[in-house]
C-alpha cells in the first residue's frame, strides 16, 4: 500500500512538473511574440522615417521643400537607423554569449 502512494505521489509530482514547463513555454512564447512585435515596430518606424527623409530629399531637389525640413528628417533618420543597428548588434554579442555557456 505505501509502495502505491509513493508511485502516485511520484505521478502526481511529474504532473506538476510537466504542467509548469507547459506554462513556462507558454510565458516564453509571450515574451518571445512581444519582443518580435518590438523589434518589428521598431524597423517599420525607422523605415517609414527613411522614406520621408527620402521624399523630402526628392521635393527639395524640385525646388518644393527647404533644406532645412530636409536635414532635419535624414539626422533624425539617421540617428534612428543607429539605433536600431546597435540594438541588432547588442541582440547579436547576447546571442553569442549564450552559446559559449556551458551546458
């Protein structure tokens, strides 16, 4: 009889285990989607911020836009574009930090 409450307990812990591991991938998953959608969010804005610095340029070689509009949009994308390489760069030194761990 305790041979078989030991064996259900252990049943019942490995259960629990294997239910928590379910809820940490689940918790993994989130947060994996949610910095997807950062990063994401991130390269859409500096994209968009390219292609006005690019229309402005254009509108100003046709005499329509001041160059002061035109300076103002490329430094700021510009300095966006850096931002989102060092955070490329950051994401990748991690990344490789992670596989030198030991197992």
């Amino acid at each position: 009889m305790a041979a078989d409450l030991t064996g259900i307990r252990a049943y019942e812990i490995a259960q629990a285990a294997s239910q928590g591991a379910a809820g940490s991938n689940q918790a993994t998953e989130t947060a994996g989607q949610k910095f997807t959608e950062m990063v994401q969010g991130a390269l859409e804005s500096t994209n968009a911020s390219l292609v006005q610095a690019e229309q402005l340029t254009a509108s100003a070689a046709i005499g329509e836009t001041e160059l002061v509009d035109v300076v103002t949009a490329v430094a700021a994308a510009e300095v966006q574009l850096e931002t989102v390489m060092a955070v490329r760069d950051e994401v990748i030194r991690a990344y490789n930090d992670i596989l030198k761990m030991p197992i």
